[in-house]
C-alpha cells in the first residue's frame, strides 16, 4: 500500500477531520497558540496536514518514501520534503520553531529499537518552540493478555474502492514484536487488483514506554484517549500521549 500513495490516502483520509480536532483540542488545553508551525514526522500522503493547512495553520511535514513526498507536495509544495525519522535534522524548519509536532496511529512504532526512538525524541526537541508539545498516537501492549485481532478498513473515491483486512497478531513470549498482516483489495473500471503486505511494529507496554520516554530528551506531561479525553484508569485501545522538552 505504502508503494502506491493514491490508494494508500483513499483508504486512510475517512476521519482525518476528526482527529485533527482532537489533536487543536489537546493543543488548546495546555495552552499552545494555534498560529504557531505544525510538524508532522512520517506525514505519508499528507492527509493530516491539508486539513491543518485548510483550517489557516502553517504545516511543515517529512517522509522516507519519495512516492508519498511526490504524492504530498502536489498539494502542499516545499512544505513537505524528504527525510525519515531518525535523520539527526528535520528539513523545513529551523531550531525552535514548532509549536506542535504531531505523530499519530502508531507511526512511531514502525521504528524497531529504543535507540532509534531516542533518536528520533532528540531531532523532535530540537524542533520544538518553548511550551511545545509533542502528540504521540500510540497502542500500548498488555503484553499478558493480548491476542490475535483483526479490523476491515473501506473506503471509496470515484471509481475506486479500497478495502483492507489487517490481522494484528501478538508478541511471541519474550518478542517486543507485533507482525501485521495486510490483504488490500483495489476495485477499479478496470479490474479488481489483490496485495498482500507483512511488517511488524514494536511493542511498549506502560511501564516500558514511561521509561523510554524518561531517558529520552523529552519529559511526558499527560495521556489522553483517542477521542480526546484524560485518560481513565483502565487500559484503552490507543492513546494520545502530550510529550514536551525538559528545558
């Protein structure tokens, strides 16, 4: 999917919206001024950052992929440059000036060691002004009772359907590991077109993710859950978590 930008932001740009506010909701409440630069690490086809840009704000965004950066820029432009998440500077801006960095639905995870997360932690608080804040989009694992789970995504643009059954499969005892499998199925007036796609995501459970931030160049402030909300004692499927530098 990540091979093909067009299908890729089809599947995923239903409900972008709604997170977006979700992330100005958490902004406002620590106080963050909405005209400052929004970053975003690993942007894919941009989808959240058109909707920020459509709202008035300034974005700036990076991904490996050059199809996404291509994909990205037709509607962004130079906002939008070339780079991964473990790159020691991230391009588009200077030291200090980003008010919000944002990094939602497990992206982070894609990076497979603690060591390339605190690389990653220390490129986000170079870039981030005074009272800036970090908004990290991540399911934690508990590692004793997870298992196998599966979701079907659909979405349509025109004469194209998209629709994805990703099964999730757990951590073999011992493994931080989560492997993802991927079924897409592209449904065009020209035929009907099947991929497969495997890649995994590493686990934290809480107490592994509250120690990686508290060795890292970032301190955590608070956690809310995915519509917003502080979050309540029990575990929850996928949380915001409001990181900022320590200075």
């Amino acid at each position: 999917m990540y091979d093909d930008p067009s299908v890729y932001d089809i599947l995923q740009t239903p409900g972008t919206a709604a997170e977006v506010d979700v992330l100005q909701d958490i902004a406002r409440t620590f106080g963050v001024p909405q005209t400052g630069t929004w970053y975003e690490p690993a942007c894919g086809t941009g989808r959240y950052l058109r909707v920020l840009a459509g709202r008035g704000l300034d974005v700036r965004g990076y991904d490996r992929e050059p199809g996404m950066v291509a994909y990205a820029a037709r509607r962004l432009g130079p906002r939008v440059r070339a780079a991964s998440m473990t790159d020691p500077d991230p391009p588009g801006v200077g030291p200090g000036a980003v008010a919000i960095a944002f990094n939602p639905v497990n992206t982070l995870r894609l990076l497979s060691s603690d060591a390339q997360v605190q690389t990653h932690f220390a490129q986000v608080a170079g870039m981030l002004a005074p009272g800036g804040l970090y908004l990290v989009g991540i399911s934690l694992t508990d590692y004793d009772a997870a298992l196998p789970e599966e979701d079907l995504w659909e979405a349509v643009r025109g004469s194209c359907r998209v629709s994805q059954l990703v099964n999730y499969l757990p951590p073999e005892p011992g493994s931080r590991v989560e492997v993802v499998l991927s079924h897409l199925t592209v449904t065009r007036p020209r035929g009907v077109e099947h991929r497969d796609e495997r890649y995994d995501l590493r686990c934290y459970d809480r107490k592994q993710w509250r120690r990686l931030v508290a060795g890292s160049a970032l301190k955590r402030l608070a956690g809310f859950d995915g519509i917003g909300q502080p979050l309540p004692r029990h575990a929850v499927p996928y949380q915001i978590e409001v990181l900022s530098t320590r200075v």
